[in-house]
C-alpha cells in the first residue's frame, strides 16, 4: 500500500476562495482523521470518521469548514471562504479501530496552505 | 479536552546523552502511543502502549505508563543527531461507537552532535 495519500502537497490561494482538499486512506482502514497544525496551536483534531461516518466535528473551527467521506476510499475537507488565518499544514491519518484495540494512525505528508 | 500535554516543550542534549520526555492526559485511555514528526513531514508512529501495560521497549525506545496519574514518559537513549525531531503523544480513547485519537502539544528535541 503506498500510505495515505493527500492532494495538493502544496495550496496557495487568495482570501475568498474555495480550497478543497483530498485523502485517500490506507486500504482496509475504518477511521480517517483531518488534523491541522500551527505553530501556535499545535495539532488540532478538526473531525474524525468511522465507517464512512462523521463521528466528532467539534474541533472544525468555523461553518466554513466542511468534510465528507462519501466512501471507504476518499475524504475531503473544504474552506469556503478562505482567509489567512486558515494558513496551516492540514494532516489526513487513518487507522484500524476495533473499539478497545485501537491501532496506530498512519498520517499523509500533509498540505500546506498558503492563504494571501 | 482530552488533549494531552508534552513537557518539556522543549529539549536539547549532546549526542549519546538519554533524552526523557513526558505526557500527561485527562481521560481513560485504550492505549497511549508516541509519534515523531521531522519538520516539514507527517508524523510517525514509534510505538503503542496499553492501558493494561507498565512498561514497554522498541529498540532504543522506552515507554512507560501510568493509568493512576494518567501520564507516560518516553525515553530515547544513547541519542543521535538523527533524532532531532518533535516527539508527541496521543490519547486513543474509545467513545460514541468509534476510536479517536489525541495529540498532545509536542515537546521538540535537539540533539547536538
């Protein structure tokens, strides 16, 4: 398996606009996770899932912030409007949870976004 | 929250020296697993331990727990320059149906050669 795969590595854009972006989760894995990271404000958990499901959405900051899982294979996280202080790495993990024998994460290399 | 919280925020020792870093948590735990991050990259996972688990080694790596002052420390010895990096803990508590994880704040460990 090549590991969790996010897209963009990289995303500058202008205050205003629309910023997707995407995960592919390990294979066979049933939690996906989207962290983001600051130098202020450490790693924040944004929202997790389970079989497709969002379980906690606590941690998205705004309505702006928006994520699906429409299937085992693929997440989005979506910022709509942009501004410059959503300028963070966003992390996607995914892991193998089997209620108390939950397992290691496997995290994305992560996307920078740059929003000017 | 149920977030951890690493001390020191940070850490700088000589080559060859042990390198001790603790994490305390707020809430029951399944397990309490440590991660390292290079900068600019994801982070990686080093190793797991169990609620029902004291102490645990991966090669140069010792973790123990303590689910009655809900802290853990890791300890590298005989450091290298090669692990210089951020070093986090992460919480994996079992709640609504589903497993979530964690993290704590960090601690950033320099390792002089």
């Amino acid at each position: 398996d090549a590991g969790v795969i996010q897209s963009p590595r990289h995303e500058v854009t202008e205050m205003g606009q629309e910023v997707t972006l995407r995960c592919k989760p390990i294979s066979g894995h049933n939690s996906l996770f989207w962290y983001r990271q600051t130098m202020m404000r450490g790693l924040e958990l944004l929202i997790y899932f389970n079989n497709n499901v969002p379980i906690d959405d606590s941690g998205m900051p705004e309505d702006r912030f928006s994520a699906k899982m429409p299937n085992a294979s693929f997440s989005t996280l979506k910022i709509q409007p942009s501004e410059p202080r959503d300028s963070a790495v966003y992390f996607c993990a995914s892991s193998w949870g089997q209620g108390y024998s939950g397992t290691e994460a496997f995290f994305g290399q992560g996307t920078r976004l740059t929003v000017v | 929250s149920q977030q951890g919280e690493e001390d020191p925020q940070a850490l700088s020792i000589q080559e060859g020296e042990n390198a001790t870093m603790n994490c305390s948590y707020k809430t029951s735990i399944n397990n309490l697993q440590w991660y390292r991050q290079n900068s600019g990259r994801g982070l990686v996972h080093l190793i797991l331990i169990r609620s029902n688990e004291r102490e645990k080694h991966s090669g140069r790596l010792r973790v123990t727990l303590d689910t009655s002052k809900k802290s853990s420390s890791l300890l590298i010895t005989a450091s290298r320059a090669a692990d210089t990096a951020s070093y986090f803990c992460a919480t994996d508590v079992f709640s609504a149906g589903a497993n979530n994880l964690f993290f704590g704040t960090g601690t950033r460990l320099t390792v002089i050669p």
